[in-house]
C-alpha cells in the first residue's frame, strides 16, 4: 500500500528538517509545497502580477512551470531543488522579498484551486512526505497518517536567528514568526489547523530524531 504522509505546522517548526529525515528514513519521496508557493510567488513579482489579484495569479500557475525535485549530491546547501519554467530558482525563493509576499500570495483560492491538482498529483508517484499548512486537512485528507508539527513562536524565532548567524535580530524573526502565523492561521481558505486525528509533536521539546521515531512508531502501529 502507497503511504502518505502530511506534515503541516506553522513557520520555522521544523517541518522541513523532520520531513525529510523521515522521508530517508522509510524512503520516500519529499515534497516541500511551501516551495511551490514560493516559486509562484517570485514568478508574480518577476513578471508584475499583483499578488492582491487571485485570479491573475491563479492562471500563472498554469502558465508557469513548477517542479521541486531532489537535490543533487553536491548541492549540500539544500533538501531540494526548485525549478521555475526551468531555472534554478531554490535560492531566489528564500530571499526576503518573498518572504514578505508568500501569505498573500497563497491567500487565494484560485491559488489554491490550482495547486491542488499538482499537489495530489505529486503525492501519486509513491510513498511521500509532503509537508505544508493544509496537507492533511484539503489535499491528502486521506493521508495514511497525519501529523501536526509546531513550537512556541519564541523557540522559533530563536532557531532562526541561529540560523542565519544573525542572534541580533530575534526580535524582528519573532515579529515576522507571528505575522505570519496570524496570515496563515486567520486566512478564510485552507487556514492552517491541527488536523483530525493528527498526531501534534513539538519541536521546542523533541529533536528531529525523536520527532521521526515517534511518527515511525505511530506508522508501525497502523501496518
Ligand atoms: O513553509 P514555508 O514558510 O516555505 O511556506 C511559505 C508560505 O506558503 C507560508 O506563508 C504559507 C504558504 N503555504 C501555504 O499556504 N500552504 C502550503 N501548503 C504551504 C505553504
């Protein structure tokens, strides 16, 4: 049986980093859809499409190639890597103007309707670990297991400042953490939410080993 599993969560939970670790671990395909937003959203800004305009946007994702693929060996600054009509866009989605258009850009529901279907079909190639804000509440509510990934904003934000090498700037990542939390949490379409039935891990407590082994053991229980 295909196995599918959805990781949703807030920014900076540590979807990405627990996804794939899991995805190595019962070898299976990772898809980070965050990323697909991204691409979308540098594709408007590169080609002028206002991001308050749902509809416009909706079409580009038909008019745009998007492709996350598995990054090469020798490209270790990366999980994956996004390609947008072609073009190694991985870095480029990550900059902060990005950052700062991604939620209204994802707002939409033509966005979302769009996406839906490339998801889905993402998720169809395999065993999968896809992770992202609406994963087991719209596009897989079938998903063999669902899990809810989060930590407290202020962990968050500290992890990130670490990250970057920027400890100076905690408070403007905290800032940012929690405007982003209130633009994905209070949206009227897809809001994120804890799934039924999922199995909620906080990151702030459990590290990324232990945040695997608790959804292997889950995943072993349900065999
Ligand atoms: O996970 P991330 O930070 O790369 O996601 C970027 C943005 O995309 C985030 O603001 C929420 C949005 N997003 C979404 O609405 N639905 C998803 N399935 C994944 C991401």
């Amino acid at each position: 049986m295909t196995r599918r599993i959805a990781i949703d969560g807030p920014s900076g939970a540590g979807k990405s980093t627990v996804g794939y670790a899991l995805a190595q671990r019962i070898d299976a395909t990772f898809v980070d859809t965050g990323l697909m937003y991204r691409a979308l959203t540098l594709a408007a800004i590169e080609r002028g499409i206002d991001v308050n305009d749902g509809a416009a946007l909706g079409r580009s994702v038909g008019q745009c190639r998007i492709e996350v693929e598995r990054a090469l060996p020798e490209h270790v600054d990366r999980l994956e890597t996004v390609l947008l009509d072609g073009r190694d866009v991985t870095i480029d989605v990550r900059q902060p103007r990005v950052d700062q258009q991604v939620s209204a850009v994802s707002r939409h529901a033509a966005v979302r309707d769009a996406m839906l279907p490339v998801q889905r079909e993402a998720a169809e190639r395999g065993d999968s670990v896809m992770v992202g804000r609406d994963i087991g509440t719209v596009i897989l509510p079938d998903a063999t297991l669902k899990v809810y990934l989060t930590a407290g904003a202020e962990v968050r934000a500290a992890r990130r400042a670490a990250e970057m090498g920027a400890l100076e700037r905690y408070e403007s990542y905290l800032a940012e953490i929690l405007e982003r939390d209130a633009a994905d949490s209070g949206r009227s379409i897809a809001p994120l939410r804890i799934p039924d039935g999922a199995l909620v891990l906080d990151t702030g407590v459990l590290d990324v080993e232990a945040c695997v082994e608790a959804i292997v053991a889950r995943l072993e229980v349900g065999d």
